[in-house]
C-alpha cells in the first residue's frame, strides 16, 4: 500500500490534501524523522505535539502507510480501514473549519494515539474501542466523579472486556444505521477478535445524560441514540456537552439560526452533563 493511495483514501478537501502532499514532498526526511519518535512521551505529551499544526498532520498522515501494515496484517477489510483512517480527514476539515489553517490540534494528535495502537474501528457509523470496562468512581480514580451501584459493579466487574463507542462529529445518529452500527460491530468483533468475549458497549459520553434528554422530543436523533443504552452513572460535569455544543462555550448570543441544542444549552445549562451508559451483549 503506497502513502499516495492511502492519502487519495482519506477524501481530504482538495485544499487539505494539496498542502499535505507538497510538505511532504518539501519536507519528507523530516517528516520520517519526526514519525520515528512522534509518539513517545508520558502522559499523552507525545513529541508530536510540540510541532506545528500542518506538520502535526503531515507526519499522522505519514504514520498511515505503517498503520495500514499493521491492521491489515490483523485481517481488517481495507473498507474498515480506510473508513478508520479517515476520522484523519473529518479533524483536519473541522481544524481548517475553525482556525482556517491547515492541520490538527495537540488534542487530534493525542485521539490518534488509538489508531497507532491499532485499537479503533469505524464500523458504519460508530467507532468502536476494544476495551476494558473502567468506573470513573473514587474507587478506581480517587474521586467520586460518578457513583455506581454494587450491583452494577458486580454485574459487569472492572476489567472486563467491553467495547468502547465513540461518537464522530456529524455522525448519522438515524434508528437505522445505529441498529446497523451495533448489529456489525458485533459480528466484526467475533470475527476478527474471536479470543475475547466482548459482554457490553459501553459509552461515557454528554449525549447520554438524562436531565437533557428530558428537554428533546422523541423524534430526536439523540434522543433515539441514547435510548439504546441502560445509563449507570452520571455525573454534572458539563464541559464536553459544551464544546460540542457552543464552542468555547463563552458565547455572547446565539446566532439566528441556533439549533434547539444550543438554545438549551444556554437556558437550561443546568441540565448538561455527562453519562455513562451500557448495552449488554
């Protein structure tokens, strides 16, 4: 697999691909420099983050080819592959979208960290993470940044093997591809993973949290998402809900044009927060 067919895969806008493709062509050794040890460093402060942004993307980009080895050589479908791979393109796009230069943020390069390991797949709409399950309670963290109950604790004990879901930006959050989503994953994972006994989904996410879902109507797409998950924890911690849903968060007013989520978002700001939801398997 060549770096140029791995790039035409990831369906960047043509600005995005243009600018990639002429640093690498202008910077290559450096670039295969910067990816032998772009990774290292403790407590997700990689090397590539003390690097600008469009060589943050350029070397993720060039990483791709040795990633692409590494899934394939698992027997992941090129399909799966590339659909992974293209959460690269969807950032890079966004990134452009709100500073309007080209490359990714520290925070994209820390999230890729998942594809260098080789433990993330996009499986329709939805990633999904081999994963163990992890309570965010005092008890594993040293906080009570969620309670849990014994049962649920006892039911599906730490440790075990789950599979983490991970919403995109823009995701088609639709009933139907949904179903679909987590009707393959469950295939793909027996499949592909047939040593592990995956026994839940699990999801730790703003979308999830009941007080705000009680303000959307059942048609809500989102409402529809989190209907599929039993929720376990919650917790008001609502700086996620508002990144995804103002920005900074520090808007002055909302635009003419806001959407129901960001009128909430700045009248009931109460009722966002943050959830952890499980379906069994």
């Amino acid at each position: 697999m060549t770096l140029e067919k791995i790039i035409s895969e990831l369906h960047f806008t043509d600005n995005i691909e243009q600018a990639v493709l002429s640093n690498l062509c202008k910077k290559e050794n450096s670039i295969a420099q910067i990816a032998e040890n772009a990774y290292c460093g403790e407590n997700f402060a990689f090397n590539l983050c003390s690097h600008g942004a469009l060589t943050r993307l350029t070397v993720t980009v060039y990483l791709l080819k040795q990633k692409y080895n590494d899934y394939a050589s698992l027997n992941i479908p090129d399909y799966v592959i590339f659909e992974t791979f293209r959460d690269v393109s969807l950032r890079a796009a966004l990134y452009y979208k709100v500073t309007g230069e080209t490359g990714i943020s520290k925070d994209d390069v820390i999230w890729f960290r998942h594809i260098m390991n080789n433990a993330i797949f996009k499986i329709d709409s939805l990633q999904f993470q081999p994963f163990e399950m992890l309570y965010l309670d005092e008890e594993t963290i040293g906080e009570p940044y969620m309670l849990f109950s014994k049962t649920q604790k006892e039911t599906l004990p730490g440790g075990t093997p789950v599979l983490n879901c991970h919403i995109q930006h823009g995701a088609d959050l639709t009933p139907q591809a949904v179903k679909m989503s987590f009707q393959n994953a469950k295939r793909f994972f027996a499949k592909y993973f047939p040593s592990v006994s995956f026994k839940a989904f699990l999801c730790y996410s703003w979308l999830l949290y009941p007080p705000m879902l009680k303000h959307l109507p059942e048609t809500s797409k989102i409402k529809q998402f989190a209907d599929h998950f039993t929720v376990i924890g919650t917790c008001s911690d609502s700086d996620q809900a508002i990144e995804n849903i103002l920005g900074t968060g520090k808007i002055k007013a909302l635009p003419a044009n806001a959407t129901r989520l960001q009128k909430l978002a700045v009248s009931h700001s109460e009722d966002f927060g943050f959830a952890c939801g499980i379906i069994t398997i």
